[in-house]
C-alpha cells in the first residue's frame, strides 16, 4: 500500500487545516521511527507492518500539484488505485471526525483532483479528516487558516482515530 498524506510544504503553512495530513502522519506512533527521505517529489518512508511492507508519502509539490508525487510512486511501485490510501483534511465533514472511504467526489479539493487527474482514476481510498466548513468567508482562507487553541487541543485525539483507521486498512 502506499499512504499519501496530503499537505503544503513550508513553515507557512505548517500549522493550517489544509495540512491536516501532514500534522496528523507526524502525531502516528508507528510512523515516529521511519527514516524519511526526499523521493518522488515529496518525503518518502517504508516500514514493514505485520509482515508487509508499506510505503508512505508526503508530497512537496505543493496541494494543487500533489498528483505529481503520487503518480511517480504509484508509477515505480506498480500499484492498483484500490492501494493508495490519502489521508486529508475535509471542509464537509465536522471538525474532529475521521471518516474513511472508497472513492468519492472532491468536494473542491484541489489536491484530491490533482490526484484523481494524475492518475486516471478517484477511486483509491481515504482517510477524511474532518475540519469543518467556516460559517462565514471563503473556504480558501479557512483552510489555509490556522486551528483555533480548541481545536489544536483536540488534534492528538484526532491522529489517534486516523492512526487506528490507518491500521485497520493496512493489517487488512
């Protein structure tokens, strides 16, 4: 399987709700001792779970590019759409929630289409983070805004939902 975890590079954008998937793979216990290295246009991890091996991605392109990165790794690795799993932040779904599905619409967001675009297909798996819509403004700035301290409070409990979901697909 190989795990994308959707999200911009720069510290600028470090502690915003588009790079939920960023903030969450670096809060997953399993993940805190792989060696990360700069492959596919993004940062690039495997580590072995229950005797298989898995491969992670962080790509650096840049959220409305990320399909770049993936299709580069599902390109060298040889991979079916159904093992791809991206996890990444979700304005339709309530703050705190981790959702996970199969295929899907993109709700707007770009790095999801990039992807779908790359790769000739949205039907690979996800892992929604759930941060909510705004109530009032534009989405863009939203999701490129940072967390309030009440959310912040809440991300460990967050990445430990995503972290269980995450296994589960890949043990299975």
């Amino acid at each position: 399987m190989l795990v994308v975890f959707l999200g911009n590079p720069g510290i600028e954008y470090r502690l915003t709700r588009h790079n939920f998937g960023f903030i969450v793979s670096e809060q997953m216990s399993f993940l805190s001792s792989v060696r990360w290295s700069e492959k596919f246009h993004g940062m690039f991890a495997k580590t072995e779970i229950e005797g298989r091996q898995h491969c992670f991605l962080k790509p650096e392109t840049f959220m409305n590019l990320s399909g770049k990165s993936v299709q580069a790794a599902k390109s060298f690795f040889k991979l079916e759409d159904r093992e791809i799993v991206v996890v990444h932040d979700d304005i339709e779904t309530e703050f705190g929630s981790v959702i996970c599905k199969e295929g899907g619409g993109f709700a707007g967001h770009n790095g999801l289409k990039s992807i779908a675009n790359s790769i000739g297909s949205g039907n690979f798996m996800r892992i929604k983070l759930g941060v909510g819509r705004p109530k009032k403004g534009d989405v863009a700035s939203f999701v490129l805004g940072r967390f309030t301290p009440d959310e912040t409070a809440f991300i460990p409990a967050v990445a430990g939902s995503a972290e269980e979901k995450l296994l589960a697909l890949l043990k299975n």
